[in-house]
C-alpha cells in the first residue's frame, strides 16, 4: 500500500522496482512453502510500465495441478505482504497451455508476463508454452534455458 514519508505528510505510491522486489520476494518465499508451484508471473500495467497511482498488480501462478475449482484457487493464498493491491489467476499447468493458446486475454498473458519465480526443471514430463518473454528467475535478470512448447 501507499506509505508515508518520515519527512512529509505525502504518501508516495511504490513504483515499478519497488513493486518488482517485493513481488520476487513474495514469489521465492511462495515458492518454498508450496511445492505445487511451477512458476508466478506478473502481467497488466506494472509489466508494461504503464502503472500509475492507484494501480493494482495482476499476478498468475501456474501450479501442477490442483482439486479446487479455478474461482477459488486464489483464495488460500496471502497477497498482504505486496506493497499495492493484488489480484491472482492460479491456473494449473494444463490450463495454462490452453488459454495462452487461444483468444486476446490468452495472447496478452503470453506475450506480457514477466516471470518471477520458476521452479526448477518445471517443463520435466510436461510440454507447457510459457509464452514468448524470457523468464527470468527470481533473483536472476534472466533464464537461459529454453522454453517448453507445444508440438
């Protein structure tokens, strides 16, 4: 959320790097408590560098597989420690391949999600397409390996 400066009654909204940093953080400590978890990503207007004051930030994690309905998969997970609002689509990873492959909201998370976190070896037994965008681990500017695909 907004924080206030020591020096002045103004609250300052955190911008894109601080919003980065604490999402990596958030998506790293995600990541070792839920063994589920291949990869969390951020798209919308922070990954496009569009955001502005009052911006939330849209978040996607793509788990191996899950028992709950898509509407409530969200639900058990704490977004409180991000500094601005969030919002999170948890898709499993089969769900994934579909909607990045069809439609405009599928052709957006594709081509504008930067990744945050990727576990290890996420693609092992599994041809998912993550999209065209690097992924970068957390922690790490970018990932070298390549991507899994389709075909």
């Amino acid at each position: 959320m907004p924080v206030r400066s020591l020096r002045s009654s103004v609250l300052r909204w955190p911008d894109r790097a601080d919003v980065d940093r604490a999402v990596r953080r958030w998506a790293e400590a995600v990541g070792r408590s839920r063994p589920e978890v291949l990869r969390i990503g951020y798209f919308g207007s922070y990954a496009r560098s569009d955001w502005g004051v009052g911006s939330d930030l849209d978040l996607v994690a793509i788990v191996a597989g899950s028992d709950l309905p898509f509407h409530r998969r969200a639900v058990a997970w704490d977004l409180t420690p991000l500094p601005v609002p969030a919002e999170l689509l948890v898709y499993t990873a089969d769900e994934w391949g579909e909607v990045v492959g069809r439609g405009q909201f599928g052709k957006t998370l594709g081509e504008e999600t930067v990744w945050v976190y990727v576990r290890d070896g996420p693609c092992e037994g599994r041809e998912v397409p993550w999209g065209r965008t690097p992924c970068p681990r957390a922690g790490s500017p970018t990932d070298e390996r390549p991507f899994c695909r389709r075909g």
